[in-house]
C-alpha cells in the first residue's frame, strides 16, 4: 500500500504521513554473507600518513608547515600572534 503525503495545514509546506509503519529488525539472525559487501579497517591497518624521520625534529617540522617569510615585514597584529603562540612576551617579540 503506499502512502500519500498530506500537507500539513498549521506549516502548508511539510507533508505528513499517517499510518506510518516502524518495523523492528534487531532480532534478526546475521549471515556471512550479508558482510561481503564492505570492510571495516581499523587505524591499526591503515596509516594515515607515512612517518617520516625527519618530521621528527619540532624545529624543522615547524619551518617546514608553517612559513612566516620575512617577519620585519609583518604588521605589528600578525608578529604579536606569533610570539604569542610561541610563548615570547610582547617587548621580546618587538624588541622594545
């Protein structure tokens, strides 16, 4: 039997269906074959990136993510937040 939407009158634009039917599957038996349809894999089994050695180093790693240029040539707002994030205090960062 299908159902028709109704049109709800108090919103006009949502349909609403009477009669709806909710069937309960969580008794029903699992077979082998219903999992041959897709793989489950763990982080263990993939890697989600290749370790590299030299990534090791957090010096190198930060100059390698994360290039700042010329930081003279920064405003004043852009330096402040990277000494802050590093933890230097705002006369260090300026030199003042």
């Amino acid at each position: 039997m299908q159902q028709t939407p109704r049109t709800n009158p108090a919103t006009k634009s949502r349909p609403r269906y009477e009669d709806v039917i909710v069937k309960d599957f969580s008794n029903e038996p699992f077979f082998d074959d219903d999992g041959q349809d897709f793989e489950v894999k763990t982080i263990k089994e993939e890697r989600l990136i290749d370790p590299l050695p030299e990534l090791d180093d957090t010096i190198t790693f930060r100059e390698d993510m994360y290039n700042f240029g010329d930081e003279e040539d920064l405003p004043d707002s852009d330096r402040e937040t990277e000494c802050r994030t590093q933890g230097i205090s705002r006369s260090k960062c300026f030199n003042r």
